[in-house]
C-alpha cells in the first residue's frame, strides 16, 4: 500500500497580462507571472489596469508610522515606507506558499509636500539618487473639515509636491533570497486662486477627508488645481510611465529579474 500519491500538484495560473497591454519587454517577461500589489487603492489598482496590468492583489500589514523626522531628505519617507509594505507582503506569501512565491511584489506610498521649491523639475530616480536642501512638511490626510479647509487654504494659489515612492521586491538566489529595488517620482501640483466659497464647497462635499493634502485631483478637485508639471497619474497615486521604464532597465542590468 503506497501512503504516497503520484497526483502532481497543480499550481494557479496566473496571468496578470492584459490583452490590450503594449508589447514591451516589462510587460511581456510577466506574462504567466504571478505579480502582486501590496496595496488595497482602488486608484493604483485602475492605473496599472488601464496600462494593461492587473496584478493580484494583498494589502500589506505594515503599520505606516515611520516618524518623519527620521530622514535626513524628506523624500526619503515614501520610498522607505514603500519598501516596509513590499518586504512584509513578499516574506508573508512565501511563508504561507512557499511553492507558489510571487514572482514580483510592487508597493507604493504617495505623500504631499509643502513649500515645493520655485522651478522644481518633476523627476523619476532611483532612491540612492535622492537629495534636495529645502526643508518641506508632509500633508497628511485631513483630521476633520476644519483641518481639511486649513490645508486648502494653505495650498491656494500656491503649489505643492507630490511625491510616490515605489518599490519592487523579487526572488534571487542569494540570501537574504529576494532583492530590493526602488524609484521615487515627483510632481508639482499648481491650485488656482480659488475663492474661499469654492474651497468651503469642496470641504463639505467630503471628498478630500480621505487624501493626503485634503483633495483629490481626479475628482471634483480637479476643480481647484490650475497645472500639474510632471506626471499626472503620479499625482492620482501611481508613476506609471516611470514603472514601466524602470521594469525595462531591470531587465537589462538584473540578470535575476524575472528570470524563469
């Protein structure tokens, strides 16, 4: 009697490709890949749909509570808690299904400057590239409508930074078994001057209560902004057009980039 069975086991298929995807060498390598969000916004999950890539997706567990006065360049702070949620998703499913391990893990933060500096170019880098001297302060989310008013207030006829931290976690041979690579993009956000009935308006509609900065420029706030320099879905949460790139170049210079 054999307590062994011969049945192989059979893995999910997974094809987070597409059909309507470009045919770049990023998006082609992941063909049959099993490539995993570590985030649960509908907004990161949209834009990579509508660039033909629908990954699986497993909100990370990390708790966002890095203190800012930790990084010595404040933009440091969104790649760095980018990286926290890729690492705690890519060790969590190899734990929970070692024989079927993500191929690819993407985590990103977004966070809202202030004092954006006069004549600031919109940039994508890799972190170890990142630097800049002039003190700025993280908006975050708004406590209440008052706090929400206040941050529109502060921002009108103005100009703030948006800046995405994205980082990739994928298996490599050597210890400690995956790699970490990251990217940080920045856009300037320029609002119109408003008048302060329209921003009072905005803040009972309550859709900024939820966004980082107190607006959402994809919906009715799109109403309070003038111009966006840079990259505008970075601004809705994802640097899409920098993602690609950078997948691009990995596969170029990583020889265990996606490798089969």
């Amino acid at each position: 009697m054999s307590f062994f069975s011969s049945k192989k086991v059979e893995l999910p298929a997974h094809n987070c490709v597409l059909p309507h995807a470009l045919k770049i060498p990023a998006l082609e390598k992941l063909v049959g890949k099993r490539v995993v969000l570590a985030s649960n916004s509908p907004r990161r999950q949209e834009i990579l749909r509508t660039f033909g890539l629908e990954p699986e997706v497993v909100p990370s567990t990390f708790e966002e509570t890095l203190p800012f006065g930790g990084f010595q360049d404040i933009h440091e702070y969104p790649v760095a808690t980018a990286t926290h949620k890729a690492v705690e998703v890519y060790e969590r499913l190899v734990t929970e299904q070692p024989d079927d391990a993500p191929d690819l893990v993407i985590a990103a933060d977004t966070v809202v400057l202030t004092h954006a500096p006069v004549g600031l170019q919109s940039q994508s880098q890799f972190a170890d590239q990142i630097g800049g001297p002039d003190p700025q302060d993280i908006l975050e989310k708004p406590l209440d409508k008052e706090d929400n008013m206040r941050m529109l207030l502060d921002l009108n006829g103005g100009r703030c930074e948006v800046v995405t931290g994205v980082t990739i976690v994928f298996p490599v041979l050597e210890a400690p078994g995956y790699k970490i690579k990251s990217i940080e993009e920045r856009t300037l956000v320029y609002f119109a001057e408003n008048e302060e009935s329209l921003l009072r308006a905005y803040v009972e509609n309550g859709e900024g209560r939820d966004r980082a900065g107190g607006f959402a420029i994809q919906g009715l706030g799109g109403m309070l902004i003038s111009k966006v320099e840079g990259d505008y879905y970075n601004v809705v949460g994802f640097p899409a057009a920098s993602f690609f790139k950078f997948l691009d170049l990995l596969i170029e210079e990583e020889v265990d980039f996606l490798s089969d």
